[in-house]
C-alpha cells in the first residue's frame, strides 16, 4: 500500500474525536489532523447490554442512546467530553467504584493501524494490541469505533450536593474520607474546593466564597438513598443542599456548564497516598489563593472496582492510590494565564511529597516532563507498551497525546 500525502511529506498527525481536551494535543501545528468528530453513532443492543460507540461520540450521545433501556457506560462526569479521550487513557466517572473505569468496561475496538489495516482487537484478536489501548491513548492508530460493556442504572440516581464553608473544609473532608473508606461502591463521591455558586436557593450572602461541595452520585436502589448519604449532609452546618433525584442524563450534564467553550483552562492530576491533615491544610490554602474564583480543586475518592483490577492487566497501571486530585485552573482573559497555570503548578508541587507517583494523563497539564509522565501513568507497564508500539507503529507516525516510543 503506497503512503498518503501526510506520510509522504514527513507531515506531523494527529487525532481529533470529541476535541474536548484542554491540552490542545487534537490539533497538530503545521501537521495533518485527523478529524473524527463527525463520527457520533451509538447502536446499542440492550438484550445483551452492549453499545457500539462510533470515535467522535461525547459521552452524551451513548447516555440518550442508553438511557432508555435504563442501562449506561461507565464514563466520565461531563456529557460533552469526547468518548475517545477519555477512554483511552482510563476513563474516571460517577461508576468508577462500581465497575471500575471506562476501559474496564471496553469489549473491543475497531482500529486503522499505520500501515492502513483496519482491525479489531478484543480479548482473542490481537490481545496485545487491545491491552495497549487500554490507558496507552491514540499511540496506536486511529480508533474508529468503540464497544462497551453496558450496566444497569436505576431510572433515578441520587446526586449529593451539600455545600459547606471552606474554613469547616478539614472536619469535612475527614468525615468523607472516612465515610468513603466503608461506604457501598454505589456511592461515588468527589470532594470540590470551589466557589459558592450564584444560584437562587443559596443564601447571598454568601454566593462568590470559597467552600467545599461534596459531590456525589448514588446509583443504588432509591429506598436507599436517604440512609446512605444522610452522613454527608450535615458533617457540620452546611451553606447550603442541593442534593436531588434525577434522570441518568441529568445527572451527566449536571457540571457542563461549569466548562463552557472559550475560555482558558490548564489542568494536572496527582495521586495521594492518603488524605492527611497535612494535605487537607494544603488544600485549603491553595483554595483561597486561586487567582480565579472559576478554579477548583477535585478531590476523587477511589477504590472499589477500580482497585480489583491487577496494576499489569491493562496498560493503564495507577489502580491502588485511595485519592487522586484533579486540579482545574479555569480563567477567562489570556493575560491571567501565567498566574493561574503557576497556581496549579505550584499546587501539585505542593502535593508531590503525599504521592507515591502517578499521574492521571486526561489532566496532563501541557505535557512538560514527558518521560515523568509516562513514567507515571505507566510503571513497570511502559517497555510493554513500547513493544507494542514497535509492533503496530514502527515509525511512530501516531504520537497520541503523549509519545510512546517504539521498541523492537
């Protein structure tokens, strides 16, 4: 097969799908874009609970396609996030406790390898190539379509929104970090340190300060519900509670609007070995420093399904951290940007002496220590991974997100 115009000319590829990444890795400077974003079919087979994903979907087009079969994907928090993305490199959402991340839940793919072979990989048909796409992102070729595994989803969730003052932030965060250590996997929770909202049932007085929001989404019988988050809803006296049944879809646009299009963001992710004092302390004071009030900090409580699943059984290695935090500077004016990306740069090497190493690579920042990176995302998994690499893209026409060099 003769090489395209793009290989011909040594051109610099890259792979858009849902484009929802901040790091602008989808478009390549002076190189040949691939562009999937129109590709956004769902075919779903309820009988069997499983749903073909087309590889430009975002994650609301497999949540309408599914929602009606009362069954859904376990994928990330916000419905405009590009399916491809995030699976590809993990896949962390409201489910992840349950059954466990986005790629725990992938039954195959339908991939365009480099030199233009359309193949399937699946547990039986290129095994190797399907542990690789599992957590190693668009290193590999060109993935077209998706297959999940689909799980059932009660026809209401339960999302948890206390909202409580950032100076009580310690007693509430350890009371959910303790809760959490025992709670049921149907329980996902993120902790927020954030901005009070300006919505009309919160008092304004104090709408525009600092606080901490347990967010979270229970997804297990309803009569449960009230049992199950009552300890999360009045650790100490809260601004204000916004917690409310709804719909599975609902639930997955509950945070859209806090990413619009159009504005600034630079975001980086750090496991925690634990959620000390220490930690708790650092937190808060970065909350109160942040130079834009739109900046949050996340604070994921792990465990569960994520954490039965062996370090070497996919590419994706970082499964037994109990904490991961997901730090979000959001801004508007571009003149804002260097303190607000030192905001957050200063925040993860604040945090780095709490980690045993990793990293989260949908939150990679701009990439800046590549081989940190991937030495953190990977482990003992990364030779294995350039293995394959060198097996499917021996001359490493597609470099992802974040590069993976081919070894032979």
């Amino acid at each position: 097969m003769g090489k395209c115009g793009g290989r011909r000319e040594n051109l610099l590829f890259s792979i858009r799908a849902g484009g929802h990444n901040v790091s602008g890795a989808a478009i390549a400077d002076s190189g040949l874009v691939i562009d999937l974003s129109q590709m956004r079919g769902v075919k779903v087979d309820s009988e069997r609970r499983v749903a073909r994903v087309e590889g430009g979907a975002r994650l609301g087009d497999i949540d309408q396609a599914t929602a009606p079969y009362n069954l859904a994907a376990p994928v990330g928090v916000v419905s405009e996030t590009g399916v491809a993305g995030l699976t590809l490199h993990g896949g962390a959402g409201w489910q992840l406790r349950k059954h466990g991340l986005s790629i725990d839940n992938l039954l195959a793919v339908d991939v365009v390898t480099a030199d233009g072979s359309v193949i399937r990989a699946d547990e039986e048909n290129h095994p190797d190539l399907f542990w690789a796409l599992r957590g190693g992102g668009g290193n590999f070729g060109v993935v077209t379509s998706f297959e999940f595994r689909l799980r059932p989803i009660p026809s209401k969730v339960w999302m948890n929104v206390p909202i409580y003052p950032l100076d009580r932030a310690g007693e509430v965060l350890a009371v959910c970090r303790d809760y959490m250590a025992e709670a049921t996997e149907d329980l996902m929770v993120l902790g927020v340190c954030w901005t009070v909202p300006e919505e009309p049932d919160i008092p304004e007085e104090h709408h525009g300060k600092p606080c901490v929001i347990l967010l979270g989404c229970f997804s297990g019988p309803e009569e449960e519900a009230e049992k199950v988050l009552a300890p999360l809803l009045s650790i100490v006296e809260p601004i204000a509670d916004l917690s409310a049944p709804m719909s599975w879809v609902e639930a997955q646009t509950f945070l859209d609007a806090d990413y619009p299009d159009g504005i600034c963001y630079y975001w980086k992710a750090i496991y925690l070995s634990g959620l000390t004092g220490e930690v708790m302390e650092i937190l808060a004071r970065h909350t109160r420093n942040r130079p834009s009030p739109e900046s949050s900090i996340d604070i994921w409580f792990l465990g569960g399904a994520l954490a039965r699943v062996p370090a070497d059984a996919t590419a994706f290695s970082q499964r037994s951290a109990p904490i991961m935090i997901g730090i979000e500077a959001n801004w508007h004016a571009r003149k804002d940007a260097d303190a607000n990306i030192e905001w957050a740069r200063a925040l993860y090497k604040n945090l780095e002496p709490y980690s045993n190493g990793g990293n989260y690579l949908n939150f990679p920042g701009f990439i800046e220590d590549r081989q940190a990176l991937l030495q953190g995302a990977y482990g003992a998994n990364l030779p294995r991974l350039q293995r394959i690499k060198g097996m499917y893209d021996p001359d490493n026409i597609f470099q992802g997100l974040l590069n993976i060099s081919p070894q032979n």
